[in-house]
C-alpha cells in the first residue's frame, strides 16, 4: 500500500488549489447571497480542463485518473461548493457517461465539447415523484418514426438553465418497468423544452438548479445512450463514479471549514490567551482533523477502486456516506469555533455549513448509500 501522491498529483491539487484562491475566493460571498452562477470562474476552469478530466485525450479531456479528480474536487469545494458541483456533474455524470457509453458520434458532436468546457451538461434524473426511487420515470420517450418523443418533468436539474447539453433518462416501455428505460441527449432550444424558474436554496446557492419541463420534445434516435433499454443501467453506473466526486467535494467543504477555525482559533483570545489553548477547542479541532483524515482515506480508496478496475459501488458509497456526515460535522464545529463570528458571512463557515447539507442529499441520499452498503456486505 502506497499512501505518497505523485508529483504530476501534487501538480493538479496544486492548481486547483490556486485556481480557489484566487479566482473563486473573490466574490463567494456576494455570489452566495445573489444566487448568483459563477459564469467567468466556469469558463476559466474549463479552460484549464477542469470540466472534462478523466475524458480520453482523444476527445479533448485531460486523460487523467479519478485520484486527480477527486485531488481537484476537494480544493474547489474547500472555497466554493457552488463552483465544485458543476465541475462534479460535467465530470462525472455527464462526460464519464458519454464517454463510456456514447457511441463515435455522440463523443464527437457532444463530449469533445463538454470535455474542452466549451459546452456545460446537466443529468437529468429526479422527478417530482422519482428521486430515491428512481424506478419511477414518469417522463416518457415514446418511439415515433425516427425519433423519440419526450414528455415530462423533471427535478431539481444542477445546470439547469446554464447547460446546452441535458442528459435526460425516460420510460420507453413501461411494461418492462426499468427495463424499458433509455437515457438521451437532449439540447437546449429545442422545441417543447421549457427551462423552469430557479430554486431558492439553503445552500451551493451560486448553483443552478431548475425544474425541467418536456412538451412532446423531438429527439433523434440517434441521440439515444447504448441499446434500448440500457437507460437505468447507464444512470446507476454513472451515479456510482458521480458519488466519489459528491464524496470528495464533501471532504472538501469539511476541510475548508476546519482549516478556517484551525486559523481562528491561533488568533482569536478569550480569557487572556489564545482560544486554541483552551483544551475543549483544541479537542475539537483534534476531532474534526481526524474525522476528515478517515473521510479523505476512503474517499481516496474509492477513486483508487475506480482507477484500478476494481468494483467501487461499496467504497463510492462508505466513501459519500461517511465525507457527507464529517461535512455537517465539522462545518457545525468550525461555526462553533469562531464564536460569533461564525454565524455572520464574513466570516465563511456560516456558508460552508449550509453548503455541506446537499452532500447528505443529492446522488442519492445517506439512507441510500446505507441501502448500497447494507445489501454489498448481506449479498454472500
Ligand atoms: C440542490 C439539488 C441539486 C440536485 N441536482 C440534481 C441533478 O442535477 N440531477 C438529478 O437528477 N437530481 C438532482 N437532485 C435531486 C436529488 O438527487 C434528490 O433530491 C435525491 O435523490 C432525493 O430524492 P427526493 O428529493 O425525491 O427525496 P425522497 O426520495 O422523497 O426521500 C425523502 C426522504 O426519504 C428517505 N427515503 C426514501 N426512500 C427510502 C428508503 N427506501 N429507505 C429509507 N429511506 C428512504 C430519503 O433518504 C429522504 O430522507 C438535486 C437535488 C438538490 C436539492
């Protein structure tokens, strides 16, 4: 067992790093209270090929391992959760889908674009009455001459407005229950898709999540992902890979924050010294390194499972299950830490703290990830 990075990872953490520092740390504050999406600092980071890493070279992406990816995540989310969940949809969900199960065409027309950030995805599986269980796609695709007819809604959509590219997963043939499901590429503007108002967020608020409507939309057959039926499957699979970089921008909410009460906690005095040395501060700070230290082991085991070809639908779950809870953990201790100050925006972690709820909820929520965990290790 190695546990040393290499140089060409200590390489991407550290622009990542940067990238957070200087480009996304201006403005968070404001960006959160307007809800406003981080256009300029998207666009940079798919210059930088932070939107499409792990996609083969050949199509633009960067070619690396989801060890780099998960390194990236972790250093965007520690300063800007709202900026780190669109790079982990566009990574994950959507490139890492089409680029595993796309066919030559689909790669060229859409995942050369998506990889190079030049175009955004979003990955449209929940529903008003589909979230956990996913099974129940009431959106429908019915096959009409030589196309596809798409009508339905769906949910809470990360990219919802700022996306050209929509990954959209509909029932074909309910008879066959999930079986009958298919998954497509849908593009913006194209008639009889509707864009939905904005969520009003507790928290990722720079985010752009929306609720998508489907009025006997159009789309190609060619624009279905793998053989009919294959559309369940290609969301479980994605969603796998999707849970490591949910698990990573976990840890890196709960890093950011205990680093900020870390430094707090050297400067700020009470009772004439400085509040670190007040033993139930030190302790908390010994617990919360701890706990993203462990959260950090599994996420990396995770990756590694990934990069090595090794199943990671066990390690992917333990790895979100457990970053997510240190995320709530930590961020409610790092608002503690600074007293006060911790409950105004100046101060970051009040932000952090309401960023690190969504991690307990998206790409399946922690009593899903128990169901994974539970069933993998009953199985035998
Ligand atoms: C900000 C945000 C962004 C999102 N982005 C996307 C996106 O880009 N694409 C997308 O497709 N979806 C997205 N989602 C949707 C998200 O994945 C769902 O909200 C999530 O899967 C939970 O589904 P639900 O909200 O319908 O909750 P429900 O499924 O109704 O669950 C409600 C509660 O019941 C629990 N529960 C449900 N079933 C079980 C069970 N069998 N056993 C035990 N407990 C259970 C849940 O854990 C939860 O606590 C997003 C959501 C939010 C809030």
């Amino acid at each position: 067992m190695d546990f040393k990075l290499t140089e060409e990872h200590i390489m991407i953490r550290d622009a990542a790093r940067d990238f957070a520092k200087n480009e996304l740390l201006p403005g968070v504050i404001e960006r959160d209270e307007k809800q406003e999406f981080p256009k300029e600092q998207i666009k940079k980071m798919g210059e930088l090929g932070f939107l499409g890493m792990m996609v083969s070279p050949e199509y633009g992406g960067g070619g690396m391992d989801t060890v780099s990816y998960v390194l990236a995540m972790e250093e965007i989310s520690k300063i800007d959760a709202s900026a780190s969940v669109v790079m982990s949809v566009n990574n994950s969900l959507v490139c890492w889908g089409l680029d595993t199960f796309g066919n030559e065409e689909q790669k060229q027309k859409y995942l050369t674009k998506l990889a190079a950030g030049e175009s955004i995805g979003a990955f449209c599986l929940s529903e008003p009455e589909a979230g956990s269980d996913a099974t129940s796609q009431k959106t429908t695709a019915i096959e009409k001459d030589d196309h596809y007819v798409l009508n339905g809604t769906k949910n809470w959509i990360t990219n919802g407005s700022t996306a050209d590219f929509y990954i959209v997963i509909a029932q074909t043939h309910p008879e066959k229950k999930h079986k009958g499901i298919n998954a497509f590429i849908v593009e913006k503007g194209w008639d009889g898709f509707e864009i939905g108002p904005k969520e009003q967020k507790l928290g990722i608020r720079g985010s752009d999540t929306h609720s998508l409507n489907f009025n006997d939309v159009k789309v190609p057959k060619e624009n279905r992902i793998g053989e009919d039926g294959f559309g369940f499957k290609f969301a479980m699979k994605t969603l796998s890979g999707g849970r490591i970089g949910i698990a990573a921008q976990a840890l890196g909410i709960a890093a950011g924050a205990y680093e900020l009460a870390r430094e707090y906690s050297k400067v700020r005095k009470a009772f004439g010294t400085e509040i670190m040395n007040h033993q139930a501060i030190a302790f908390k700070l010994a617990d919360m390194h701890t706990s993203i230290e462990a959260a950090r082991h599994l996420v990396m085991k995770a990756a590694c499972d990934k990069d090595n070809g090794e199943n990671y639908d066990l390690s992917g779950a333990m790895a979100k299950l457990f970053a997510s809870k240190t995320a709530m953990d930590v961020s409610v201790e790092a608002v503690q830490v600074h007293g006060g100050n911790g409950y105004v925006k100046e101060y970051h972690v009040e932000r952090l703290m309401r960023d690190a709820k969504i991690t307990q909820i998206y790409e399946g929520t922690s009593e899903i990830q128990k169901i994974v965990i539970s069933r993998s290790i009953l199985r035998d």
